[in-house]
C-alpha cells in the first residue's frame, strides 16, 4: 500500500493504471468505510482511499477542530484490505489558496440537511469535484447512510457529465440497527444504549406504511413527538419520494424516510428505503369490473 499525499505524485502514479476506484472519507474509519473499500476492489484494478476532513463543510459551531482523526489506525486498517493507494493531502494541498469557486447547488441542496446545515453540501460537492478532478476514477463508491449527499453526487455527475459511475453502497449497522458512523464515538455509554431507538422508529414508520397508512405528514409528526418526549432534540424526519427527494404524496410508491436528530451533544442521521407493494388485482376481475383498473 502506497501513501501519497500531494496531487502531482498521486496523478503520476495512476497513469500506470487501467482502472481506478475512489473511496472518498473523512477518516477515523469503521466497518462502513471498510465495506465501500471492498466493493471498490471488485469494480476496478486500482483501489485510491481518500482521507481529508473538508473544513468548507462544516459550519463554524460545528466539530471540525474536534473531528476523530485517527490516520495511523485508518492506514493499518486500509493495509489489512490491500487497498492500492491513500490519498492523505493536507489543507494546503486541497486548497492552496482561497476557494473562491464553487458550484451553485439545486433547491433541493437547502432542504432537510442543507436546512439544518447551510451550505454543508456546497462544501461537499466542492472537494469531492476536486477529488474527481485529481484522482480521475472510473467509479466512486458512496454510502447510503448520508442519503441527500449521494443523491446530489449523482446529480452533480450526471449534470456536469463527469465520466465516474456512482456505486451506492448499503448501510452497515450494528446489531441493535445503529447506523455505524465516526460520531458515534461521541456518544456516552447511556446514550449509546438508546441511540438504536433512531432506526427503530424509521422501522416502525415502515410497518405502519406496509399496514395501510398513508397519511405520511402525520407519521411524520408522530416520529418526531415519539423521540422528542425520549430526549431526543430532532431535525426532521421525512418521508420523500426516492428519485427527487421531494415530500411524498399519496400515490407515491418508491419512498425514503430520511432523519437527523441530536442525542446529547451528539447528532445521528440515518434513513430508511420504502418500495409500498399495493395489492395486485386479479385478472378476471378487471376484465369484469372495468373500474377496477383504477390504480390502488
């Protein structure tokens, strides 16, 4: 495994290369960042992990200077899985000057966690272009766990007709569901045991889809009051339409429930796919009953 840290010999070295996957991360690297490693080493012959905690996405309250950065153990970790290359740049290298361009991002980049965070994805988008740019991959692979931010990756790919396929990867979650995440590790014993309450109230949402309900706003509602009279300081919870991201309506079948809440002084995301399976109609009866063709 080869460590680079600055643009020139990164480049340099993957001339060589037929094919190259991009891990992005922050660093302080769990069994999630490890399972994108892994599925990028079975899509191309170069494997390039990127570690850099992006200071333009974090708001000037938030724990940039306390963010974990532990890249001795996340380069052991990265050796064990025989990844190719890591790419640790320092601020300097990523931003040699001031970053006075940066792209101007759809609505959809202010609402839910661009709401609560402004201007976090113009960040995010930023340094990953620039990640783009430099490393040159065929295929990045992005978790599920931040929903809105690999929805706007792909956007940003498809719109500016960057040439990397976007690989989504599921999920990994601790036995009681907990979403692994480097936060977590801000979490106190006590908070630790009630943190799982977060994915088992998207999963109860579910249930209660998968039984009939629609009135999706009061779902919504009933979460947030759910977790609020536990301790919980919430964001949002919402139920979305999968493809757009925008607020589900009745009718809509492909669904994401999407949430942010704090716990303590520590704030968890997680998020939930829905595919609603309405009842099949029987052959016969259509063609008796013509009404019956009537989307349920």
């Amino acid at each position: 495994m080869e460590i680079i840290t600055d643009i020139a010999t990164l480049r340099t070295r993957l001339q060589r290369e037929p094919s190259i996957a991009l891990v992005p991360t922050m660093g302080n690297l769990h069994q999630g960042h490890l399972s994108l490693v892994r599925i990028a080493q079975q899509h191309a012959a170069c494997t390039v992990v990127s570690i850099f905690v992006n200071r333009l996405q974090f708001a000037p309250h938030e724990d940039f200077d306390h963010y974990p950065r532990t890249h001795a153990d996340d380069c052991q970790l990265l050796e064990k899985l025989a990844v190719d290359i890591v790419f640790l740049p320092d601020e300097k290298t990523l931003y040699p000057v001031s970053q006075e361009f940066q792209l101007l991002l759809p609505p959809l980049a202010d609402t839910l966690e661009g709401a609560f965070r402004p201007g976090f994805f113009r960040g995010v988008a930023t340094v990953v272009l620039k990640l783009f740019n430099i490393v040159q991959p065929q295929l990045a692979v992005f978790g599920k766990k931040d929903y809105q931010q690999l929805h706007i990756v792909q956007k940003m790919v498809q719109q500016l007709n960057l040439p990397v396929e976007i690989m989504a990867a599921e999920t990994v979650r601790s036995a009681d569901g907990l979403a692994l995440s480097s936060r977590n590790s801000y979490l106190s014993e006590a908070e630790r045991q009630q943190a799982s309450d977060l994915f088992r109230t998207l999963h109860h949402i579910k249930q209660t889809i998968a039984q009939g309900n629609r009135d999706f706003r009061a779902l919504e509602q009933s979460a947030r009051s759910n977790l609020a009279s536990h301790g919980w300081q919430v964001d949002y919870i919402a139920l979305q339409q999968r493809e757009t991201l925008l607020p589900a309506q009745v009718g809509d079948t492909d669904l994401v429930i999407l949430a942010a809440a704090r716990l303590g002084q520590t704030r968890l995301i997680d998020n939930l796919e829905i595919l609603i399976q309405e009842p099949a109609i029987n052959t016969m009866e259509r063609i008796s009953n013509p009404s019956s063709r009537q989307a349920v």
